[in-house]
C-alpha cells in the first residue's frame, strides 16, 4: 500500500484533518494505496516555500542547475522498472510501456539540462555614441503546473525541467488518481540535489488547488495539460493576475491516408499507433481518412490487427493493452459507439467493455462514419477508432481541418509533393508524414486552435520560462547625446 504525500520546502507536508483519497489499480478494482488531500494552510505553505526557493535557484548557475538535472535524468534511468512497475499498477498501460515511458521522461530532462546553458540573451546595435544596449533572458519567477493522469511521469518530468533549468521554482499538481509515479520522479530531483522549496510537490481537489495557487501574486506563470473546457477555466484565473500560460489541450488528430500506399502496412502501422496506452494519448491518431481505392483492404487490415490485440492487466507480458484509467472512459467509449452507430456507422469490431474486475474495453472499429457522429468532432481518448473514405485533397482537406483542435496530424502517401502541400496546408501544432512520431525532447510539443498554444520540449520548452529585459547603459564618462 504506497501512500503519496505532498512535499513542501524540503520535506513531507502533514497535519491534521487533511482527508485521504484512495488509489485503485485501473486492471482489479483493489485499492494499491493512498493519497493526503490538502488543505489552504498546505497550498499557503507551498507558495512560500516557492517564493524562497525561487530566490536562491535564480542565483544557482546555469551550470550548475545544468548538473543536477542531469543527476535526476540518471537516477530516473536507474529506477526506471520500479517506477514504471508503479505507473502500471496505478495507470494500467503495459508495463513495457510504462517503463519505456519513464525512459524517455529521463531523455527530456538530459536534453533540458544541457539547454540550461543556452537561455542566451543579445547586444543590440546603440543608436546613440556612448550606450551599450543588451537583452536579457531572466527566469519568470514561480510556476505553477498542473498534469493529467494518462502520462504520470512524462508530463512532470517536462514541466520540473523546464522550469527548472530556466531558473524557476515550480509547485507540480499530478492527478491524485495516479499520484505514486509523480512522487517518485519528484523524489528523483529532490536526490540529485535540487534545493528545498525549489520544487514542490502537491496533492488536492483540482478546482480547489488551481484557484488558490493561480490566484496568488507569487504564482507568474501557469502550466496546463488537460482538455480544452478546464484548460479555458484555468485561463480565465491566469488572466485576473496577468499571467503567462503554457496550455496543452485536448486533440483528435487526424489520419489522412492516400491510396498511393500499401494498405495493409499501413494499416497494421496504424493500429499499434492508435491502440498505445488504450489511446488514451493526446496524440492520438483518432480519426482516419482513407482514400477510396484502398479503403476496403485498409479497412480489412485494420480490423484483423485490432482484433488480434491482447487485452488485460498492464502486469502481464502478454499484454498489449491494458485497462482505461477509469470508469469514466469505459461510460464515454460505449456512449461514443452508440451514438456512432445511431448515425448509420457500422460496427466491424469490439463495441463493448470486458466483464469481471477493472476498466476494460475491447479495441473497437466503426466504419463508414459520418461527420454528424460525435466521435467524428469529440477526441475520444480511448481504443475506439472511427474511418470514412474520402476522394480528393481539397475534400478531405476540409474536414480534417473542420474542427476547433489542432495538436497533432498525420499523412500515409508516398508522394513527396503531396506530402508537402498537406504538410502546409494541415491545421496542426505538430504533422508526422509516414509515421506516427511526433514528439522528441529535441521537438516543441504544442497545439493550435483551440488545442492550446505555447510548447514544452525543444528551446521553445526553455523560453517557455524566460521573459526578456532589456539594459541600457551609459558608458561612464561618455558624452551623452540625445537620441
């Protein structure tokens, strides 16, 4: 039974009468732990803690805020299976998976360590004889981040580096239905040497938190992952105080494949894509367009792989798909396939959740989808997969970009031309042409539209945490001219 607690200025916050939230394993339906419930006085405590901590690692060099993250990604490295074993039992993705994730949670922070160095800043050219002009890149001040259940450890690790090798001090809000993987990537910076008070770590009811820490004056900056209507409430709080936003939203990415391909290749890439953590990724190809001289060899192709994927508990090898997160997916998969199925879509496979303990639910395929359905505008977030045929590139142009959301897209085609207008022409934060990679720590990772805006990753994960001051200076003793 782990028990997750909040971790504030360099230790482990309790007091009375904070209630406690169960966690239960998503694949049996048991209880694996435990999880304190703050109060104001803790989220008060945090946000000093913060303050403190954000005016000794603004001093720290950028060098050395360089080594301790380092420090974490290798100690991340060597606990990766005892986190990724936590992550499965709380989360239910494959354990294969969620060790894999916890390894590429370590490759973000390496590459946000070594960027630490370059928040470089710039001479400008003086108008006037006798002034030196610069800009300077300076940390934002304290931030304030907010993440979702589905990825545990790979959306903390790129907040906490970001903002930390920016020279930030950060108060992290995991989901408390996955709470133990956040604590122990948390537990890795706090052993790499990252100073009390600099990152914080707590547990509480979204709404409650969020109010309170966004609304504080120390808070300068907010960071988002989540859907679109919380992300627009979160907003609207950042905007009383002015504050700068990092907000990656909800998606439905789109597929659009050209008949200039193989089909059943394709296909069969398609659904290992599709089906990764019981689609329950932001990224997600959600919604594919198949060009109609090879829909019905697609459409085949992508049943028989969907069929042929083992489901059950994230715990056994066997497995390639484990259990949805919660019970509130499993209610939206079979509300999406109905509605689907109303609006004349036919039902090639799954459709229905698994009898017995935990949150399962087959993979499931409707075809001929109209774009009257819901599942054709609402993301999913899950392992149901809608496809419609399409002609011609300016149709199927138009209603992949139909839709307020812009995360992720992605194009099959062989033709370099075509590949390259819809490259231009799609509507999206992030296009991938032949596969389904869209994120590298090397990569911004962000949206469109109502899909968010800013970036997490690459140098733009960096800047993200810096705001620019300029200095203009008298040289001493120069003869002042006016401009």
């Amino acid at each position: 039974m782990e028990h997750a607690r909040s971790f504030i200025a360099g230790q482990y916050y309790t007091a009375a009468g904070m209630p406690l939230s169960p966690v239960f394993n998503p694949a049996t339906g048991a209880q694996i732990g435990q999880v304190d419930i703050i109060h104001a006085a803790g989220l008060d405590a945090a946000l000093l803690a913060a303050s403190s901590g954000f005016e000794s690692w603004r001093r720290t060099s950028a060098y050395e805020r360089g080594r301790i993250l380092q420090a974490a990604a290798s100690l991340i490295r060597e606990r990766k299976e005892a986190i990724g074993r936590l992550m499965t039992l709380e989360q239910g993705k494959p354990l294969a998976e969620a060790i894999g994730e916890v390894a590429t949670s370590a490759d973000n922070i390496e590459w946000m360590a070594q960027e630490a160095t370059r928040a470089y800043g710039r001479l400008l050219v003086p108008r006037t004889a006798g002034i030196t002009q610069a800009v300077q890149r300076e940390p934002i001040g304290p931030v304030a981040s907010f993440c979702p259940w589905n990825f545990p450890a790979l959306t903390p690790a790129r907040k906490i580096a970001g903002a930390l090798a920016a020279g930030c001090s950060l108060i992290l809000k995991p989901s408390e239905e996955t709470p133990f993987t956040a604590a122990h990537i948390v537990r890795a910076f706090i052993d790499a040497g990252v100073p009390a008070g600099v990152l914080n770590l707590v547990y509480g009811k979204s709404r409650q938190v969020s109010a309170h820490l966004i609304a504080s004056p120390v808070i300068r900056k907010i960071s988002f992952t989540g859907s679109t209507a919380v992300g627009k409430e979160l907003l609207a709080l950042a905007a009383q105080g002015v504050k700068r936003a990092t907000m990656e939203l909800g998606g439905h990415a789109p597929v659009v494949v050209f008949d200039d391909v193989d089909p059943v290749a394709a296909a069969r890439q398609a659904v290992i894509a599709k089906f990764r953590n019981a689609g329950q990724v932001c990224t997600s190809p959600t919604r594919f367009y198949v060009q109609a001289g090879i829909y019905p060899q697609f459409l085949e192709a992508f049943v028989a792989a969907a069929r042929a994927i083992q489901v059950g508990d994230g715990m056994d090898p066997a497995s390639q798909m484990g259990p949805l997160a919660n019970g509130r997916r499993v209610d939206a998969m079979e509300l999406l396939v109905a509605d689907a199925v109303k609006h004349g879509a036919r039902l090639e496979c799954g459709g229905s959740r698994h009898e017995g303990a935990g949150h399962f639910f087959a993979p499931t395929v409707l075809s001929g989808v109209p774009e009257s359905a819901r599942i054709m505008y609402e993301e999913p977030f899950g392992p149901v997969v809608p496809l419609a045929p399409f002609d011609t590139f300016e149709e199927v142009l138009g209603r992949v970009n139909a839709l307020p959301f812009g995360l992720a897209a992605y194009v099959m085609t062989r033709s370099l031309a075509r590949a390259s207008a819809m490259s231009d022409a799609l509507e999206a934060g992030m296009v991938a042409v032949n596969h389904y990679t869209v994120s590298t720590p090397a990569s911004p990772f962000g949206g469109v539209k109502e899909s968010g805006y800013g970036s997490e990753g690459g140098i733009e994960g960096l800047d993200a945490y810096l705001t620019s001051k300029t200095v203009t200076q008298r040289v001493a003793g120069a003869d002042l001219q006016p401009a």
